[in-house]
C-alpha cells in the first residue's frame, strides 16, 4: 500500500490507521486495558507486518463504551459481554425491522 492510498483512507471506519500507544493514548486508557480487551475477544486488532497490534475508530469506539462500563465499576469481562450482547441485540433489531419493511410491502395472502 503506498502513501496515497492510505490517505485514501483516513475517512474509512475501519482502517487500522492506530498504533496501541497512539490508541491508548486517544483512549486515556492504558495498553494492558487494549490487551485485555482483546484477550476478551471484544475487538481484535490487525497487526503490522512487523506484528503490532492496530486499532480502527470503529475499534476505538468500542474500547471507549468498554473503558466507560469499566470506570463504572463494571468488571472488564462483564464489560466486555454487555457490549457483544448490545452489539447482538442491535443487529436483531436491525433485522427485524427489514423483516418488517418487507411484510408490510408483501401482506400475506397476496
């Protein structure tokens, strides 16, 4: 990848654009956290050629919701478990709100 397709990029919510300091750092959070919630499986990051760990905004996002639980008294697992079952609960909401849309489009019967 040269230069100008990673700026190509910078608008893209998934690009792996941070380094686990820099995102630490974003975060105010320490490394050791970003670890933990990867050890957790709550976000896995992409590594460099050089195998260090990189985060999306996407990915930042989800620390930042997990740091917030967390500051809050929250244990880091149980943190990390209500965000998936969030995230679960959203995509069904999701799902079946098209299932809906798609319904009322189709009546049964017709």
């Amino acid at each position: 990848m040269t230069a100008d397709d990673s700026f190509g990029r910078l608008d893209d919510d998934d690009y792996p654009a941070y380094t686990m300091g820099r995102a630490a750092e974003i975060l105010g959070t320490t490394q050791g956290f970003l670890r933990a919630i990867g050890e957790a499986r709550l976000i896995t990051p992409l590594r460099s050629g050089g195998g260090h760990r990189r985060y999306s905004r996407y990915q930042l996002r989800i620390a930042a919701r997990a740091r917030e639980l967390v500051d809050h008294g929250t244990p880091i697992e149980a943190a990390c478990r209500i965000i998936i079952l969030e995230d679960q609960l959203e995509e069904a909401q999701r799902i079946n709100a098209e299932h809906r849309r798609t319904a009322s489009r189709h009546p049964a019967g017709t």
